[in-house]
C-alpha cells in the first residue's frame, strides 16, 4: 500500500488497482498513480510469496515504482518545490521510499534505510518489464 499525504491513497492486491483521491486536479497525476501501482502489481505477480511487511522486500518494490513510474521526473520535482538538479531523482526515490516505509511498523527506526540501501543497487537497476528505466 502506498500513501502520498494529501495526494492519494492506491493499493494493489492480487491483480486490481485502487486509486481513492479527492486532491489530484489532472489527469496527468492520476496516470503516474496508475503506472506506480502497476508496478507493484508486476511485483505482486511476478513474486511467489512477496511478504510486503518485509522491509526488504516493501522498499525494492518501492525503488522499482519510483524509478520505473517517472515519479520522481525533474518537472514533478519543481512542482513539488524541490530545485536540486544533480542527483534529484536517486534522491527523491529515496525520500519516497522512506516515506512509504514509514508507514510499515515492520520497519521502525533504523531498519527502514537500512533496507532501502541493502537492496537500492539490485531493485534500481531492475528495470522490469521493459528493457530501460523509461
């Protein structure tokens, strides 16, 4: 499950798609919505025994979404107020993913970066389904 505080609220199980939003204004931020979950969803399907209360596992699905849905696309980071322009979206990946792992009481305190950065190099550079992050 993935939350965006005043944004959106999207869950993927077991092959279906909710997306529950009464702030999101354009269309354009609907369908980065849908391509995230649908990325979860691949995982979901590709996974046999994908345990989302697993740090490890919660936070590469997560990479995998922020890297692969254009979540963290230059443009959305101006529009979110964050100017940096080295480095920006490795970085807000990582800020999304925190955010997002958060929210799992499976990964309090330390254990949610120390997740993210034992499984970042693998879940980034896996670009499924295509063949090269878009």
């Amino acid at each position: 499950m993935t939350i965006f505080s005043k944004l959106v609220s999207a869950k993927t199980c077991r092959a279906q798609v909710y997306v529950c939003s009464n702030y999101m204004r354009l269309q354009d931020e609907v369908n980065q919505v849908v391509i995230h979950e649908l990325i979860h969803a691949f995982d979901d399907c590709r996974a046999t025994n994908l345990d989302w209360g697993d740090c490890a596992q919660h936070a590469c699905s997560q990479i995998r979404a922020g890297h692969l849905s254009g979540d963290c696309h230059f443009k959305r980071e101006l529009l979110r107020g964050y100017t940096k322009t080295r480095g920006h979206e490795q970085e807000c990946i990582r800020r999304r993913v925190l955010k997002s792992l958060s929210s799992n009481p499976n990964c309090a305190g330390s254990a949610a970066a120390d997740a993210m950065e034992a499984v970042w190099d693998i879940c980034y550079n896996d670009t499924r389904p295509f063949d090269r992050a878009p």
